[in-house]
C-alpha cells in the first residue's frame, strides 16, 4: 500500500540535478531532509496487522493509511504520555516541580480526548490504549522520571513534525500542528527541569513512524 | 528554477484559494476548533517567508540589544538567552536563503527601536521578550495552512517548534503561572497575519519590499483584506485573538 502524496505527483519538480541538489542544500540548512522531495512518499508498509503483537512488533502499518491512520498513530503516542504522567504525579515525587508537570499531563490527557474524538467523527475506530511498561525506578526517582519525560516529549516533537507534511486534511493538519508547539513547551520545560539543554536544534527535527516506534518500543507490552 | 506544481486543491481541501473562505469545520478536532486562524490564503509561500522574516528581525535585534544590556545576571538564565539569540539569527539566515533560492527577494532588515527602559531592567525584557515569543508561535500557526511547499511547510513548522520552546523557557524564567503563563492550554492558539502586523509594528520603523500595508491604527483595522470580506471569518478572527490581545495590554 503506497500513500500517495498530492495524488501521486511530485510537490517539486526541478529541471536539472544542480538545482535538486541546490534545493537539497538549502533543506538541509533548514533541517528539512531530502526524502519529502520525491513523489508518492511511502510512510507505511503494505503488511497485515497481527492483533497479538505489541504495537512495536506490529509496526506502523497497524495504524492504516492517510489521516486516520496519523491520528491513531499520534493517539497512540498520546495515551503514553498521558499515563506515564498520571502515574508520575500520583507517586509524588517531584516535590516543588510537579506545578510545572501538572499541567503537562492535562494537556496530554486532553490529546487523548481531543484525537479520539477527531477519529470518531471520521468514523473511524480509535486505536486502543496499549499496555504500557516502565522501568522499576520511573516512578521512584525524580531524576529518571524527568529523564524519561524528556525523552517521551523529544520524541513526540519528532513524531508530529515528521507527520506534519503527511497529513492531508486541512483542519487535521493546523491541529496537528497546535499540539505539536505544546509538546515543544513541555519538551523545554521538561529538558529545564531534567537540567538539560532545553533547545538543542534552532528547528524541531523529524522522526518516521518506524523511528518512533523503535524509540518507544522498551514502553510497550506487559 | 525549480518549479511547484502542488496540488492545492488537495492540501487546502475545501478552501478557495486567496478568496479569505474558511475551511469547513467538519473534520476539525472539537476541542482545537477555536484556534485555527487560518482561515484565509495569506499570500504566497514567498510572502509568507518575507513575513516570518519580518518577525524574525525583530525577534535577532531584541535579543542582541537585550543580551548586551547585561540584565540577565543568572549563568543557566544567561546561557538560554544567548541560545535563543542564536536560533533567532539562525531563523533570519535560514529564512533569507530560502527566499534567495525561491528566487523571491528578502525583505530588508527593519528599522527596530524598543520602548526606552526595555533593556533596564531584568523584569522589563523578560515581559517583551515572552510577547514576542509567545506572537512568533501565534503567527507560524497562523500560516501553516496557507504554506503550499511542503519542505516550506516543513521548515516552518520545525521554527514554529523553537518559538514554543523559547516561550515556555522565558515563561519559566519569569515565573509566570504555569498554565496561561508557561503553557497556553492543550493546544497552541494561531494568530492572524494581521493581527500580528498590528501588534509588532510599534517595534518596526519601517517594512521595506514586503509589499506589507502600513500600520493598522484603529481597532476596525485589525483584519487582512482577506478576511474582512466575510464576516464569519472576521468572526472567528476576533474570537480567536481576543486572549492574546488582552494579553499584550
């Protein structure tokens, strides 16, 4: 199953190689990779989904194809979030910091919410919420849980920037786009309190499904 | 050259391109159907670029002045505005060479001048600089559905990243609330390009080349043409900006 960009053709067509390359040359510049630029981008693979498998194992084809299939995907992501950071406040252990993670994980729970609902009006299913994981100490040690949120943030920045020229639908798209700015602000806020560099690239880069998954998989399945 | 032969038609889905229409609501997610401010084409991606580059000037300068003014004395405070400086000045040289290749000139670097005692004070830079951050994330959104190059869109989504991280860093910084402060809610808010002219122009002496009307002065004048010739998407316009106008006052 190939997912065809803007039926099939080409976003860009250039008359000769210097100017792809000197096109390429300028992406890069701006973080932009070079693999948007040709026709007919194939963001998820052709096998059948195995309903016993965990959400890693399954891949990205779980998720279907177009719009929906984004949006299951960002759902996915999602309902991580939301409970790595509802089981993160109710160990109470961040101590003064928790203001700022409060309200991180209403925003993720309303993602939740907000992305189910979306899908529905499609009338389309909703994936279900996956069994999540974590390591002994993420809900013990402040350190490796705001390591962890770190890394959960950082990787759902990449996802939605690496979704953003995917998405078909307008709508879909600015809000797509709308909750990826509020993960960039918990990505900062996070890497702040994690007591790392809070903007480490002067433009948010971009992740396929496949690197997603492969990021999160140690969170997946019982 | 290279040539953009973008199916529009597919990307803007029910939009008319250029006529300010709004976009139909039925697939809109319920809870993010009152931030979308893209209710209208804004003009090319050109335009569009010459625009953000516009903001991006503005937002280099205020950071170069402001750093220089030594107000920020914290050493982990200090390193991440000099980092913003840095993404900002990267945002002007990513922005001008973008256009350069486009084969679409560069808007000239305005003439800035801040409200005297912006720099004299730690608290007085914060308060401007988390504006500015806060209207650089509102005006990205604001243009992303206008964008029709998809490496254009790309980029410009991945600056409007950075402006949300700047926003809540500052947010933190100035220990402003944590939601409504540091966060605005569960979703960013997009603001109209006319409604961002009319809140940064005070800073800007002068627009060159942008093709840009001259300053809105009166509450009536706030809207792009575009929008102002439907009166639901005025609607929505003022719907959606009324939190972050009140905000600047």
């Amino acid at each position: 199953m190939s997912r065809e960009l803007f039926d099939g053709r080409a976003v860009i067509e250039f008359d000769n190689e210097h100017d792809r390359r000197s096109f390429l040359k300028y992406a890069a510049l701006v973080g932009v990779g070079g693999a948007l630029v040709a026709s007919g981008t194939s963001a998820l693979a052709a096998a059948s989904p195995s309903p016993s498998a965990t959400p890693a194992a399954r891949g990205s084809s779980q998720f279907g194809a177009g719009d929906v299939g984004i949006l299951n995907y960002a759902l996915t992501l999602e309902y991580l979030e939301a409970e790595f950071y509802q089981k993160g406040l109710a160990a109470n252990i961040l101590g003064d910091d928790a203001k700022y993670v409060t309200p991180v994980a209403a925003h993720e729970a309303a993602h939740v919410q907000a992305i189910t609902a979306t899908l529905q009006k499609l009338g389309a299913t909703p994936a279900t919420k996956p069994t999540f994981k974590f390591p002994d100490t993420t809900f013990t040690d402040k350190a490796t849980f705001l390591k962890t949120a770190v890394t959960f943030e950082e990787t759902g920045v990449k996802a939605y920037h690496g979704q953003i020229t995917l998405i078909k639908d307008a709508a879909i798209l600015g809000a797509a786009a709308s909750i990826a700015g509020v993960e960039s602000r918990h990505a900062a806020v996070l890497n702040y309190l994690a007591q790392m560099p809070p903007v480490p690239n002067p433009v948010e880069q971009h992740a396929t499904m496949d690197e997603t998954l492969t990021a999160i998989k140690p969170f997946l399945g019982a | 050259m290279m040539k953009y032969i973008l199916n529009r038609r597919s990307f803007m889905g029910r939009t008319a391109v250029g006529t300010g229409a709004v976009i139909g609501g039925g697939t809109a997610i319920e809870l993010l159907s009152s931030t979308r401010a893209w209710a209208a084409a804004e003009g090319t991606d050109g335009d569009i670029l010459n625009f953000a580059l516009t903001l991006e000037y503005l937002e280099a300068t205020f950071y170069q002045q402001g750093n220089a003014a030594n107000v920020i004395v914290d050493a982990r405070e200090k390193d991440i505005f000099a980092t913003i400086q840095k993404d900002e000045e990267a945002h002007v040289t990513a922005l001008t060479e973008t256009l350069n290749k486009l084969g679409v000139a560069p808007v000239a670097k305005p003439t800035v001048t801040f409200p005297s005692g912006t720099f004299a004070t730690r608290a007085s830079y914060l308060k401007l600089a988390l504006v500015f951050e806060n209207t650089g994330v509102g005006a990205y959104l604001g243009q992303a559905g206008s964008i029709t190059n998809k490496d254009i869109l790309q980029a410009a989504a991945g600056i409007f990243g950075i402006e949300a991280r700047h926003a809540a860093l500052i947010g933190v910084i100035s220990g402003a609330a944590p939601e409504g402060g540091i966060y605005k809610g569960a979703t960013e808010t997009a603001i109209a390009k006319g409604d961002v002219l009319a809140a940064v122009m005070p800073f800007l002496g002068g627009m060159p080349n942008t093709g840009f009307a001259p300053a809105p002065q009166s509450a009536t004048n706030l809207l792009p043409i575009g929008l102002a010739v439907g009166g639901a998407a005025a609607a929505l316009v003022a719907f959606r900006t009324r939190g972050a106008r009140g905000e600047r006052a």
